[in-house]
C-alpha cells in the first residue's frame, strides 16, 4: 500500500470540547482511536471534520464547542499539518477570541488561517481537504427529513467541487435575508428582485453540481461490490425536474419566476416555497428494487458505507487523493465479514479513515496497517 495523498499527520486541539489542549501525530495509516464511552474519542472526530467547510459532523453552534470553565471569550482552536496532492498544507481554525456568545453576532465567527494566513471565509477549506464522516446519529438517515440527506449530499459534493460550499453559502444567505425582508414586511421590490436573482442564479448552480455528482455516484455504486449492497442514486425536487426538462438558464428563469410569485405565501411561511433547499436524495437498495427507508437497519448502514465508499473511489482516481473518512463506532456494528472487507476498501484506498470504538479487538484484522491510540478522560496515548 501506498502513502495517502490526503492525511492529517499533526492535529491540536485547544479548548475544545473536553480538551483543554490535546495533540496527535498521525501518519498515513488508518487511525484507530480506543476507549471507554465518554472518553472524547467523537470529539476528535468532531475537530478533523472542521478542517472542512460547516459546522462539524455533529452541527454544532461554536459556542457549543468551546470547553466549558474556559476564560470567558477565549475561543476554541483546531490545528492542523496535512499532506495533500498539491503537497504539505497548514490549516488552524476555530472561534474568534472575543466572542460572547450566540448574542455577540459577527463577532462569534469561525476564522480560518492556511498556512499561517488569514482566510476570507471558511469555504477556502474545500480546496484543500475533503471529508465525510458516518456517525451513529446518522443510522436513521433514509428515515428522517430530507435536510440530513441535503447535508449528507453536499459533503460529497465539496470533495469533486469545491466552489459548490462558496455558492450553496450565497444561497443560503440570499434565502435567509429574503425570508427576513417577507416576514418584516419590507416589500421592497428592488431589494427582493435582486436577492432572488442570487438565488435563482447561485440556486440553480447548487442543484447542477449536486446532479452532476449524484450521476456519477450512480454510475459507481450501481453494483454490490462484496458483501456491500448497489445502490441506485438520486436528487429529487422541482428545480432538478425543471433541468431535465429543459436547458440550465431555462431552469433558473422558472426558479427566478417562481421565487417572485410565492412572495405573498412566502411571507406567511417563512423561507422559499421552491428551491434546492427543498431537494431531496433518493436512494435505493439496487439488487432488492426498495427504497432505502424500507431496507432493515443493517442493510441502510450498508448502503451508507457504500455511498461512502464509492465516493472515495471517485475522489482518488479524479484528484489523487481519497477523502479523510471519519467513521464513529461503524465498525463494531458490522458483522466480521462486512468488517474486514470495510478494512480492506480503505487500505487499498490508501485512505486515511478515522475510526472509533471500545473494544480493540474490533480492529485487530487491522493489525499494524493502522496507527492507534488509547483515549481516556479526555488524555490521548499512542497505543
């Protein structure tokens, strides 16, 4: 097995969550984190999916990260040294010192700095790290909302496009200030036209990429490979319809047109009645024809683990590197046969896959192909 060209080899933590200050130093191996429950094994996790665009897999607000009985305002910090197919990358982020809470506004911001640089925000991220993450929260993803599917979706977008998380940013922002001017009653039709021209415009290039990478996860995940299941992939919503249907600038017309004629319903509601914030995933077990949210609970993790690994196929053969992969206690509930050939994806990725788990011996068909560490009270030990 080859070196991995995406892999954190120094990671530090500074008043984050449990830790007052922790660091790693992995290598390109798999990472193997062990220890009792409670221990903060997630909350390394939780600290290398914010070296990505967002709020971190488990969605967290920033003061919501900050080690409590920590200095008031003193922020919370994630450092990082990585090796990348462009080659050695520095990336620190966190809470801006000085913030006070979620009453403090701009001030309670995420800054980001590469290479010792301050960033202009934190989409800069997605050129230079992609990651996907399965945590046990996630186990009922085919069966809840569809905004956990969106999110799920749009991590694997940012790892083929990483303009994508700058333009579904834009989006969101337009969305939320149109939102504000409807329920204040703030009619201005000059100020509305040209937040919905933004969302029509940066809408529609949110829903092209997502298409365009669903299409080629469909292609990818299409057949079992081992003991895990194809699946048939899918974005589902109006404004996909409309691109079927016709050219992109035809689709964003409708959305723009759409946009203006719900302004009155919109106000009463709240956000946008159409839009790719209303877009859905679809996914289904290809070999049995049933949609995922009808497969038993072992069969859906199955199919996750599938979406991810797929992707992370795509990912090495088009940018050289396959994704960090962050997997909270995934693989002790897979049986041993699914277990070992998870294993044997990843290593012949040449991935850097995070894993958690109590019990070591979930990991011994690893053996010495993964770096491994023993975390307890919040106090790391190379293992």
């Amino acid at each position: 097995m080859g070196p991995a060209a995406l892999a954190v080899t120094r990671l530090t933590l500074t008043r984050f969550r449990g830790y007052d200050g922790a660091r790693l130093e992995p290598d390109h191996r798999p990472v193997v984190l062990t220890g009792p429950n409670g221990a903060g094994k997630t909350n390394l996790l939780e600290a290398v999916s914010f070296l990505a665009p967002g709020r971190g897999l488990r969605g967290a607000k920033l003061a919501e990260v900050e080690r409590i009985g920590s200095p008031t305002g003193a922020g919370w910090a994630v450092a990082a040294v990585l090796d990348t197919p462009m080659g050695p990358v520095e990336i620190g982020t966190g809470r801006e010192a000085g913030a006070h809470g979620s009453g403090s506004g701009d001030r309670d911001r995420r800054v980001v700095r590469i290479d010792g640089h301050p960033a202009k925000g934190q989409t800069v991220l997605a050129e230079h790290v992609a990651v996907v993450w399965l945590t046990p929260q996630m186990d009922r993803l085919f069966l809840e909302g569809s905004s956990g599917r969106r999110r799920f979706l749009d991590r694997l977008v940012f790892g083929f496009d990483p303009a994508h998380a700058g333009r579904l940013s834009r989006y969101e922002h337009a969305l939320r200030e149109r939102a504000r001017l409807l329920r204040d009653g703030r009619v201005d039709d000059g100020w509305l036209t040209g937040l919905e021209d933004q969302m029509a415009t940066t809408g529609m290039a949110v829903a092209a990429a997502r298409r365009d990478v669903v299409q080629r996860l469909r292609a990818a995940c299409g057949r079992a490979v081992g003991p895990f299941p194809g699946a048939d992939l899918a974005v589902q919503g109006t404004v996909e319809r409309w691109l079927d249907e016709g050219p992109a600038l035809a689709a964003e017309d409708a959305l723009r047109q759409s946009l203006r004629d719900s302004r009155r319903l919109d106000s009463d509601t709240g956000g946008a009645a159409v839009g790719p914030h209303k877009s859905d995933l679809s996914v289904r077990h290809a070999q049995k024809d049933m949609p995922a949210a009808l497969c038993s609970t072992g069969e859906q993790k199955a199919l996750l683990i599938a979406i991810m690994l797929a992707n992370a196929r795509l990912l090495a053969a088009e940018r050289g590197a396959a994704p960090l992969l962050l997997l909270d206690e995934v693989a002790a509930h897979l049986d041993p046969h699914r277990r070992e050939a998870l294993f044997d994806e990843i290593l012949a990725l040449g991935a850097q896959a995070w894993m958690t788990g109590t019990d070591d011996n979930v990991f011994a068909p690893l053996g010495s192909a993964a770096k491994r560490f023993h975390i307890e009270d919040a106090t790391v030990t190379p293992a």
